[in-house]
C-alpha cells in the first residue's frame, strides 16, 4: 500500500508538471468515456432496467406472430377470452385499453388518461392499493355497474385526499362512477407513457366473437412455468382458435406467441441503442489510440529516468506499474468528467430529440443514474486506463541502458520499434474513423431522402387539436355530426382559417384497417381486399390539400339520410381496379365473425378517387386508403372510435397559426363542453415520426465528428514527433543540398502512405458493417457507392492537412539549427 501510494503521487506530480500533457490526455478520455456513458445511461433505462412491478420476469404480453415472428401486440375480445383459457401456463391475463376521459369538476371539465381493464388487471401488474379494492369479475361484465379504481395522484390532487371517498360518485365523460378503491402512491407506471388517473372496467361479454382489435392483453406466468413453456403452449393454441373462429379470422401464416411486458416495449428501440452503442465503442477505441500515442511520447521522454531506475534496481514490473497506474489515474479522472458531461449531454439531447424511445419519460425526465451506470463507469474506466496504458507500459518497461545511450548519442530521436507502435496506433484511428463516418453519411442522407419525401399532402400552417367526445351526449352518430359540424362552421368564419374537418385519424397518428367486398364481383378468399379507413368531414381534403383525382369529395349532402358513399385512394384504386372503374362499383366492408361494431355497416357508392398520402409512416410507401363521411358511420362503430381515441379537428390557416389557436381552441370548446388536448402543427407530427432517423443522423454525426478530429490530432501528433526526432537527419540532408519541395514531399508521402492504409481498412470494415444499418436506412443502400468513395475523400484531405502543418514545419528547418539540436 505505501509503495502504490507513492506511485499516485508521483503520477500526481507528473501530470501537474506536464498540464497540458494531461490536459489533452483528459480531454481525449472525457470525450471518449463521456459518450459511452451517455448512451449508456439511456440503454440502462431503456432496455436493463427491470419494468416497475413485482416480479417483472413473469410479467407477458400476448402478441400475434406472422410466420411464427412475433408481430402486432394488439388484441381482440375473442382472442383475449381465449388466451384467458390458458391456464396450464398462464394466470391473471388482462385485456387493457388506454383511453382518455373528461373528469367534470367545477366549470370546465380537465381530460384525464384513463384505463379500462378488468379484475385480472389486479393480479397481473399487482397494484399496491392505499384504500379500498379492486374491481370484481362481476364488475367487468357487460351491464354492470359502473365503478372506477382512483390513482393516488388524482385522489390527493383532485379530491384533497378525501378520507371518505370510497363509495362516493365521481364524474367521468358524463357518467357517475363510484369510488371502489385508490392505487398506492409506490405504483409508478410513468415508464410506459403519460400515467393513469383513473381505471375503469372494461366490460367484455366472455361469449364475444368480436374480431375487433383495440386493446392489449398482459398475463402472468403461472409459478414454475417458463416463458419458453407458456409459448409452446400459447403457439399450439392457435390450431383452437383458428378451428372455432375460421380461417377468415386467423389466416394459416398467422399465430399467436408470448414475449415478455419489458420485451414488447423496448423491442423496436433495441436496434436503434444497440448500433449506438457499438459506434461509441469505436469513439472510446480512438481515444484510447490518442491517448496511447501521448504516453508513448511522454515516455520517450523520460527514457533516460526508466534507465536509471532500472539501473537501480527496479524491476520490469515495478516500471509498468507505476506507468499503470498513471493511465489508470488519467482514466478516472476522464470517468469521472465523462460520467457529468455524458449524463447531462444526453439529458439536454434528449430535451432536442426524444425519439420516440420508450421508459424516458417526458423530455427525458425518467433518465438517471443507478448503481448500473456508476458500475459501467468504474468498469469502462479501469479497462480503458488498461488498455490505453498497457502497451507504453510495456514499451517503457524494456528499456535498455545500451538503447538509450545509442539513441541518446546518435541524436536520431526514438528507436524503431516505439515509431512502429506509434504508427500502428494511428492507422487503428484512421480506420476507426472511417468506420464512424461511414455510418454517419448514411443515416445523414437517410434523413435527406425522408425530408425529400413527399408525404402526398401539405403540412404547412396546419394545425391539429384533440377533443375525447365520449359520454352520453355524444353516443350516437348524429349528436357527434350536429356538434361538429356548428364548431367546424364557427372556426371556418374566424379571419386566417382557410379550411377545416374533424377526423378520426390525422396521418401519422394511427388509424383503422379492414377488409372489403365489391359488391357482384367473385373473391379468391373471403374478402376482395383490405384497406386502411379514416372518418373524415367535409373540408378534410381541402385541409390537407389531397389532391382530387377523379369523381368528388364529401359534402354537406352526405348525410345520414343520403345513399352511403365512401373515396378511395388512387393506390387502392390500382391495386383493386387495375383495369375497371371503381367509380362503378359498389363496396360493403367487411366484417369478421361476431364483430357488432361493423353489423350495419352498409353498401357504399365509391364516389371519388384522391392522391395517396402517406399515413402510416414517412419512410413507408402509400398504402389503400378507403374515407368514410362521418354523418354516415353507424352508431356502433362510431361509439367505438370515439372511446378508442380522442377525435382530430384539422385546421389549416392563412400565415402563421400561432396566433388562432387561442380562438380555434375556444370555439372547439364552447361548442362541445369538453377539453381541447394535444394542440400541435402538422410539421411538428411529420417532424416527430421521422424522429428516431434524425436522432440517428445526430449521434452518429457527433461520434463521426468526433472521431475525425480525434484521427486528425493523432495523424498530426505522430507527424510532428517524427519531424521534432528527425531534425538532425533533415539538416543534415538540407545542408548537404536537399531542397526544401522535396523534404516536405517525402514527409507527406510517409503520412498519406499510412492514412492510405487505414482507411482501405477502414472501407473493408465498414463494407462489412454497413449491413448492419440497413433497417435504419431510406433512400439509401447500405453500401452508397457516394458514401463510400466521399468519405475516404474527406478523411485524406484533412488527413492531408494535418500531414501539411508537419511537413512544412520540417521544411523550414535551418541546417545550423537542425546540427544543434539536442
């Protein structure tokens, strides 16, 4: 202990003697360090870290597959009642729908998340309750009462911690629900979205066939029982199912599966974490060449101390243990600098850019340190002291009385072998960074090619609110028509609205799909087609400026009373119609068994034909697209959508909407009673679903930069110390007639030699690696032959600059200079 002891504060004096020795070495490392612990800190919160409930490993969900590949997590009433059925391996299934409601306190209502679920919510996620109870089973059939479970939040909020709240009636979307219990203030469920206020039952008819999906169904493994068991069970349960319900139903390629809650969160954020993550591996690697590259030259320099500690008796591994421990202390401090900065870096990254990633709350909000990011840290900072010290501990250890004094007296500078290392550290570098900036340039111009898109319909000063239309007064078709139809008039009079519609779908915020029959014509299968559907009122085209192609748009006299129609999509109109007239025939669509939503769903004239739109995502091609008029939805299937989703109003304006939104938002709520929510632009929608890309394209622009300054420094550090050890031999050569063009030649041939190497390297890594961004590219190919002749380009020039400083500090050395130098 006193021997490593006055190992530190012989390493401390050192580094305060050299500052900006340590100062660079820091910088490197925090750089380096503070980027892993970043991204880090986000794959801990995202993907590590257990979900908050108890037992979180027997915690399911069950999913649909596709060829055995699971797919969709979304359920329907008949396939929850039969994974419910499975209770050789399962326990406790839950159906769970998020939706929102308005609580009415006072004079405005407020909305509110909701969740409707039933009794086996309670033994599924297993709530701490702080009063009261859960729901019965009784309690979650269809006509029963109507009861709700409070968060703590909203009963210590919104009730002042009423002591006799249980029993007493609260007022939700129009309707009284009795108090039967409040939720634990521990029950913390910020991970997964906005947080519940209140749960509601979800009153689902055990005899349903309904087909309909729109809720989610999680589980628990019984005791004893492992996930790969409860699969196999859950996959030859499909054959059942498909048996009872037809192949209509389930076709023969698709299935069912388990995966588990945490697993069908983060599944789709994975890929994304995980190219970070070994991109800034590549960053560390680089800094740790850098840093390498200084300690060697830093021990160049104190070859003649080694020598003489060794020629006083100090061993091989009493030298490279206190180099060690030198890099080890420079690490930790870089650890300690790149813990703050790369936590607070991806905190303010995150307030920019969120992605869209799952278990970070708002802005970033949930991300923090635990015991696992401090442990990476204390571990990445041992590791990388090791590695960036190792290998000039073992130069400096063999050092050789003979060797010094040879290369001290010849004044030629440093031996062979440590110009050697030094070298084979920067083409590490080089290459390294080719690999980085390849990445870099294709997801840069994957986000060129979505911002190039065009999405089929204008997103310019368009703005979208939300309004939850649920309750009594809005249960049927015509209440919701009549109410949207005196807001849309009074916000189509206020000066600066051009267009405006209330819709169950704004593009890239969801939707509906179902099948289709055309009426007269012979199907293969059970339906002629299946398309997307949105509920639209008039003045939605115009809105979005979807351009017309054929027939017309929706009216004023597409009213209840009028023969039904419906639009479709040119797309659909291709894939259906590839030689007929869709304005020809009639459509009725479809039903699956049981599906009440949809029983009166009637026979529909197509009466026009607009331009595809990109509804689902910006970097997916055009779907088929069937719009419905809202004054013609049946009842049922309207009281569906009003409680699947809060309803749309697009508005668009004249200039700038930032100063409507006051008046549109007041007249929305005058008109209905209820809050507006959700107010934001179209380009702010666009802007977020193609999020995930652009967050890409900035990480992997920052470590590509990052990167490329990295190599530029460690090309320039070996070039200059070449150059300040040669000074001999280049007086000599200039005195004996060498003229200046030509040493700074020679000098550039050998660095651009060794940048040449690295990054043909570079380019057969990052070749092979490209492969691996393909999922996350668009309009691009994986292996650009742009990309990968562009980026070798931009490294040689720089690369090229570096070597220049160098070269032309060699060029200007005087002989009698050069001959007096050591």
């Amino acid at each position: 202990m006193e021997t490593s002891w006055n190992d530190i504060k012989h390493a401390w004096r050192m580094f305060r003697e050299n500052s900006l020795f340590t100062a660079t070495a820091l910088a490197a490392l925090t750089l380096g360090i503070g980027v892993n612990i970043a991204i880090f800190s986000v794959v801990n919160a995202v993907l590590l870290k257990p979900i908050p409930f108890p037992d979180p490993d027997t915690l399911v969900q069950l999913v649909n597959t596709n060829n055995g590949t699971a797919g969709g997590n979304a359920a329907s009433p008949a396939k929850y009642m039969h994974w419910r059925s499975q209770t050789e391996v399962l326990e406790s299934v839950a159906a769970v729908r998020n939706i929102e409601m308005n609580f009415e306190q006072g004079d405005l209502p407020e909305a509110i998340a909701a969740i409707q679920t039933g009794a086996e919510y309670f033994g599924a996620y297993r709530p701490p309750l702080a009063m009261g109870r859960w729901f019965t089973a009784e309690e979650a059939l269809p006509n029963a009462g109507q009861t709700v479970v409070l968060s703590y939040n909203f009963w210590t909020q919104r009730l002042a911690s009423d002591p006799n709240v249980l029993g007493k009636s609260v007022m939700l979307s129009g309707n009284p629900y009795t108090v039967v219990g409040v939720v634990g203030r521990e029950f913390d469920v910020r991970d997964f979205g906005r947080a519940p206020e209140v749960w509601i039952p979800f009153q689902l008819d055990p005899n349903t066939a309904d087909q309909g999906h729109y809720f989610m169904a999680v589980g628990r493994l019984k005791p004893g029982i492992s996930l790969e068991q409860a699969q196999a069970q859950v996959v030859a349960s499909a054959a059942a199912f498909r048996e009872r319900y037809t192949v209509a139903a389930m076709p023969e390629n698709a299935g069912f599966g388990v995966i588990t809650l945490q697993e069908s969160f983060v599944r789709q954020a994975r890929p994304t974490l995980l190219v970070a993550l070994g991109a800034v591996g590549f960053v560390l690697l680089i800094a740790c060449a850098n840093v390498a590259n200084l300690l060697l030259v830093r021990a160049t320099g104190r070859r003649r101390e080694l020598a003489v500690r060794v020629a006083l008796g100090a061993g091989r591994w009493r030298i490279m243990r206190q180099l060690l421990t030198e890099s080890l202390m420079l690490s930790f401090a870089g650890g300690a600098l790149g813990l703050v900065s790369g936590y607070l870096g991806m905190r303010a990254l995150l307030k920019v850019n969120m992605a869209g990633l799952p278990r970070l709350g708002e802005a970033g909000s949930l991300l923090g340190m635990d015991w696992r990011v401090v442990l990476f840290t204390v571990v990445l900072s041992v590791v990388t002291g090791i590695l960036f010290g190792l290998i000039p501990a073992l130069v400096a250890s063999r050092a050789d009385l003979n060797a010094v004094i040879k290369d001290s007296s010849s004044r030629s500078g440093s031996g062979f072998r440590q110009n050697k290392t030094r070298s084979t550290l920067v083409l590490v570098e080089v290459s390294l960074a080719v690999v980085l900036l390849v990445g870099a340039s294709l997801l840069i111009r994957t986000s060129l090619s979505l911002n190039a898109v065009d999405p089929g319909y204008t997103t310019e000063n368009v703005l979208v609110l939300r309004t939850s239309l649920t309750g009594p007064r809005f249960q049927t078709t015509a209440a919701v028509e009549e109410t949207a139809r005196l807001a849309l008039e009074r916000i189509r009079r206020i000066p600066g609205v051009s267009a405006a519609s209330m819709t169950c779908c704004v593009p890239l915020q969801g939707g509906y799909g179902l099948p289709f029959n055309i009426i007269g014509r012979a199907n293969e299968g059970p339906f002629s087609g299946a398309s997307g559907i949105h509920m639209a009122t008039p003045g939605y085209f115009d809105t979005f400026e979807i351009p017309m192609i054929r027939g017309r748009a929706f009216d004023a006299t597409d009213t209840a009373s009028s023969p039904p129609v419906m639009i479709i999509s040119q797309a659909l109109a291709k894939q259906v119609w590839p030689d007929g007239d869709p304005l020809a025939d009639q459509v009725k669509i479809g039903m699956g068994p049981g599906d009440t939503r949809r029983a009166k769903e009637p026979v529909r004239q197509i009466i026009g034909i607009v331009g595809d739109v990109r509804a689902g995502s910006i970097a997916q091609d055009p779907g088929p697209m069937i719009y419905l008029p809202q004054a013609q939805m049946p009842d049922e299937w309207h009281a569906y959508m009003m409680v699947s989703g809060p309803m749309g109003w697009v508005v668009r304006t004249n200039a700038t909407s930032g100063t409507l939104v006051g008046q549109i938002e007041n007249v929305i709520r005058e008109t209905t009673g209820v809050p507006v929510t959700n107010i934001s632009s179209m380009d702010d929608i666009v802007s977020i679903s193609t999020s995930r890309q652009r967050l890409n394209m900035l990480l992997m622009t920052i470590f590509g930069g990052s990167a490329l300054v990295l190599a530029a420094i460690g090309i320039y550090g070996l070039m200059a110390y070449s150059v300040q050890h040669r000074t001999q031999e280049i007086g000599i050569r200039m005195a004996l007639g060498a003229q200046a063009d030509r040493v700074r030649w020679s000098i550039v041939g050998q660095g651009m030699t060794l940048v040449g190497v690295g990054i043909v390297v570079g380019v057969a890594a990052a070749f092979f690696l490209a492969t691996f961004l393909a999922a996350a590219l668009y309009g691009v190919q994986a292996r650009d032959v742009m990309v990968f002749v562009g980026v070798p380009t931009v490294l040689s020039a720089t690369a090229f600059a570096a070597v220049w400083i160098a070269a032309r500090r060699a060029s200007r050395i005087h002989p009698l200079e050069a001959l007096r130098y050591e």
